[in-house]
C-alpha cells in the first residue's frame, strides 16, 4: 500500500477539481489498481480531520509515501505565515515539517511548483512556491532540498495542472519509477512537447494567418496571446476531457505551466516589436523569422486564407 496525503496552502481547489477530470487513470482506478491509500484530501475523504491525519503522521504512526502540495505557499506577513493557518498554525510551519516525512513531495499545480497566481505581482501576501519563485530556485523549502527519495519537489506545472498527468504520475510513483525530471523539475515525460505541436490551428500558423480578434479559426499567436509555441505541456497531446484543450477552443494558451505565470500583461494580447511578436518559438533568430513569415503568407492556399478548413 502507498499512503498519499493531500495538503492545500493558498490554493483555488483548481487541482482537486481537475483530479476529478482525469481519465487515465481515472481518480478510482488510480487508487484500487496501484493500492493508493488517501489518507487526507481535503474534498474526497472522510472521517479523521486534517488534524488526527498531520498528528498520526509527524510522530510516525503512518509512514507517508506520497505528499501532494496544492496550492502557493503564503510566507507574509513578514515571513510568519499567518495569512495562511490551520488552527493558528502557519501552513508553511506545517509543510516544513511534513516534508522531509514523505518519500516523495509533488507540486500539484503552478501555485505550489513555483507560486503562480498568487506570487504575481504585486503579491501582497508573500507567496512562493515549494522549491522555486517564480523561475528563481529557492521558494520555500530551498533549492537544495531533496525528499526522502532524493529527488527535489516534483512539480507537476499547470493551472491547474492537467489532470491525467496529476494521475499518471501519482501511479508511477506508486509503482516505484523514478521520475526524470526537467531543469525546473517538472517530470519530463509529460513536458517534452509544445502545446503549439499538436495545435490543429497549426496550418495556419505555418501560412501567417493570424485572427485579430476571437471567434475566428487562424491561429493566435500574432494578435491574441497564444503562447503555444514557447509552452511545454500535454494539453493538445492528451485533451483535456478525452477531447478539447484552450487553442482546440478558440481560447490562446497562457503559458500556465511556465514559472512566469501568469506574466503581468494582458493574457488576451501578444506584445509585439513593430508587426512581430516580442517572444518568439525557442532559438528562431527575428530576422529570419519574418523572410519565413512573408514567404509564408505569399504562399498561403486560397482554402486557407479563406479558413475553410475546420481546427
Ligand atoms: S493558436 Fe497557438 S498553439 Fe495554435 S498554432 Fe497558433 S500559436 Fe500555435
């Protein structure tokens, strides 16, 4: 049996929500098929309170495999953390000790991989995430820190984060893998590839035909603030409810699974220079990127520019 416990900070129940969502595995397969015992989650279980769980699990009467973090973790005022207590205490006290209990500490979501919404600026409330701020190392438990299986925090990005990764990674923990981990510590297998590469507007990204405003079926990245190109996540390779993602739905991905999340701009807008955008694909030189562009549109077939073709 693997125990898991689930612990939310400053969080908006997003993965909790999400978790329900998950189709493979599913929530009850994922705990009957890899013999997941939740002893805490704080929508899904019954019975002990958080309390009875924490005090049975700080003294060591329930060894704890499995930590899931959800949410930023609130450090004001003034570094107490009393803008986020349970009975008084100080969440982040409570994560301190938590911890270094568990064989494995995951993420669940951008807010506790790296602090997300709420660290944004101006961040009133002090947030950070578990071991990063924003794209800083450090956060609240140092970049130095490891659990007990020797890996760092698993930060499982997103906002929230996709359910069936949150899943999939819960069974592989469960199954014994070691998970391999990218340079912000997300599990690499489920941020290998761009949101932008499984992206069914991609024809029209290839041609610059670009919408200027919402509703239409040309891509997004121009005008509208789509930050497929510069976003790894699994959300137009495995669809969110088996068959929809934001770019499938007319809606620019926000970039929620990056450590500047969300950026201090509108997130319906592309900041450009001149006619192109400020941030482009990873490793495109500008100038280049705009002969490509060009030639690109010059070339566009009529179906195309006249978007007959369903995204
Ligand atoms: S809408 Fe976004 S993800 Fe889709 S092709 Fe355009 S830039 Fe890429």
């Amino acid at each position: 049996m693997t125990t898991l416990m689930w612990m939310q900070t400053g969080a908006c129940s997003g993965e909790s929500m999400a978790l329900l969502c998950a189709d493979r595995p599913n929530l009850e397969n994922l705990l009957r098929q890899y013999a997941i015992d939740l002893l805490w989650h704080p929508s899904l279980t019954v019975g002990d309170g958080f309390g009875a769980v924490l005090a049975r699990v700080l003294s060591g009467d329930i060894p704890l495999d499995i930590l899931c973090i959800e949410g930023s973790l609130m450090t004001g005022p003034n570094g107490t953390g009393q803008f986020d207590t349970f009975k008084g205490r100080a969440k982040i006290d409570i994560v301190r000790e938590l911890a270094p209990r568990a064989r494995h500490v995951v993420a669940m979501g951008t807010c506790a991989a790296f602090g997300g919404v709420h660290a944004s600026g101006p961040n009133p409330t002090d947030c950070t995430g578990l071991q990063f701020r924003r794209d800083q190392p450090g956060g609240l438990l140092g970049a130095d820190w490891r659990a007990a299986s020797g890996q760092p925090v698993i930060n499982v990005a997103g906002c929230p984060a996709h359910p069936n990764t949150m899943t999939k990674v819960l069974a592989l923990l469960a199954s014994g893998e070691t998970l391999p981990l990218d340079a912000l510590n997300r599990p690499a297998p489920f941020f290998a590839s761009l949101v932008h590469q499984g992206c069914t507007r991609n024809e029209y990204h290839e041609y610059d035909i670009e919408e200027e405003s919402f509703g239409g079926r040309g891509c997004m990245f121009f005008s509208l603030g789509c930050r497929g190109p510069q976003t790894v996540a699994p959300c137009n390779s495995d669809l969110w409810n088996g068959h929809s993602s934001k770019t499938r739905a007319g809606v620019p991905c926000f970039g929620c699974t990056s450590p500047d999340f969300p950026p201090e701009r509108d997130l319906f807008v592309t900041p450009r220079i001149g006619a192109v955008p400020k941030f482009l694909p990873p490793g495109v030189a500008r100038a280049k990127y705009m002969a490509y562009k060009n030639l690109a549109r010059a070339a566009a077939p009529e179906r195309v520019v006249k978007r007959e073709m369903e995204p």
